[in-house]
C-alpha cells in the first residue's frame, strides 16, 4: 500500500488537487484547441504511440469516454476498441463528438465516487502529453492534472513495486513524496521536474532513461515496476526528458544494467 506523505506546508502553491470533471473538461478543450491550430494533425505519427497517429489518438479518446459514460450510468465495462479503427470519421467528427459526449460524462465524473474518473483523466491527460510532443508543443508547465494524476501513476508503481516483493521505493519531487508505507525506504527517486517525472512513470522513458534520473543508489532492481497497467516502457526513446541526461548513468555514478533488450509496451 502507498500514501502520499507530502505536507501541505511544503507544497508549491499550484500543488492542489482539482476535481476530476474540471480536469477532464480542460484536457478535452487543450486536445481540441491544439488540434485546431495544425490543419495537418490528423496524419501525424504519434511516438509515443506507435502505429497511431493524431486522429487514432482522438478517436481513442472518444471511445473511452464511451466506455466510461456507460460504466458510470449502467454499471456496465466494456474495454476500449482497438486503434486505428477501419472506417472511423475524420477528425473533425470525432472531436465534435468527443465534445458533445463529453459534457455529459463530465456530469457524471462530478457525481461519482468511482475510481475509473481516475483513470480516466489519467488516460486523457497522458494522451494530450502524447499529442504535445506529436505537435511540437511544449509541455504544459503547472498543468492542474499533475498533482492528482502524478499520486495516481505514482501509487501504481508503488503498488507494481510491492507486486513484485522489491525492497520499498520512495519518489520525490517538489511538493510531494510517496513510498510504499510503513516501509523505510530502500532507494529514492528525486525528480525535480514533474512533466519528466509523470511521463516516466506513465511508460513513455526507456529504462536507460529511467536509470538515468537522479537515484540515490543503482536503481536497475527497481526498473521491472515501470511496467504497470497498460504501460511498459518502450525500447527506444519516444521522446527526450525536458531536461539534460547522463546517458546510463545514475545520479550515484554507477553504471546501471537496464534489461532493456528486446522490450515492448502497450499504450
């Protein structure tokens, strides 16, 4: 089990958690809003995403917020379709479906106490991260979504961590902290930049990448617990950390073994 054992003093002050209807509507609003400015998206490989491209992505979006909407009005899971999907509408259809949908979901994310709104927004909000890089945009620096998702994605690879019978881990970076409770932790990770941090933990760095953070000790025991959920870091770096590396290198100076070979991910 894993909690957040950040205290409110030492938090920055754009460290709040806002509602998961609120950071749903603003994800979808960005998505389409960067979508609009590039008459060009809807072709654009996504490397983060192999064999998709910008309107696989939306289209992607607009299928969960499906499967959500009849989760929380029936009860009812259902597992997103698969991407690309043969005859879907172009993108301009499916943003203005996403839209129209969407309003009712936010409607029900608001009135719900299920864990899929989690997931939900996670899945969005690590999309439009996706489709920041697809476009060349820069990361959305004090993005609302990161101090909520940020303890999602780090609980799930705490919880991955206890999974796996790994010595406990603690992840930290300015205004919050978590490690496995109870636990004295075994190594730490300290992540100055959240956009770097939430894109590691959301399988989007290699695992030479990932070693290559700021560790407190050769971190490569720890590395198998990136992989959780729908994420598995990928072979090849889809995209650069917003800030300077050491090529394998950890923050310790020692040279770390990644087992990376032969890797695979799902998104």
């Amino acid at each position: 089990m894993a909690m957040n054992g950040s205290g409110a003093a030492d938090r920055p002050a754009d460290w709040e958690r806002v509602p998961n209807h609120v950071l749903y509507r603003r994800i979808r609003h960005d998505v389409a809003r960067l979508v609009a400015d590039r008459p060009d998206a809807a072709v654009l490989p996504v490397p983060a995403c192999p064999e998709w491209t910008v309107r696989d992505l939306v289209d992607h979006l607009a299928d969960v917020c499906t499967v959500a909407t009849r989760r929380l009005t029936t009860g009812e899971f259902v597992r997103p379709g698969r991407v690309p999907t043969p005859g879907a509408p172009a993108l301009p259809r499916l943003l203005d479906s996403w839209a129209e949908r969407g309003e009712r979901l936010d409607e029900l994310v608001a009135a719900s106490t299920d864990r899929l709104s989690d997931v939900l927004v996670m899945d969005a909000f690590t999309h439009e991260l996706d489709l920041r890089h697809a476009l060349g945009s820069p990361p959305p620096a004090g993005h609302p979504a990161y101090p909520g998702m940020l303890d999602f994605v780090a609980n799930a690879v705490l919880a991955q961590v206890s999974t796996l019978g790994l010595p406990p881990l603690e992840i930290v970076t300015p205004g919050a902290r978590w490690t496995n409770q109870g636990e004295r932790p075994a190594v730490t990770l300290a992540a100055a930049d959240r956009h770097d941090l939430y894109r590691t933990l959301t399988g989007r760095r290699t695992h030479e990448q990932i070693a290559a953070l700021s560790w407190s000790r050769d971190p490569g025991a720890w590395l198998p617990a990136f992989s959780w959920g729908p994420f598995t870091p990928p072979a090849t770096p889809v995209e650069e950390p917003t800030h300077g590396r050491k090529h394998g290198r950890t923050a310790h100076g020692g040279q770390v073994d990644t087992g990376q070979e032969g890797a695979s991910r799902d998104r």
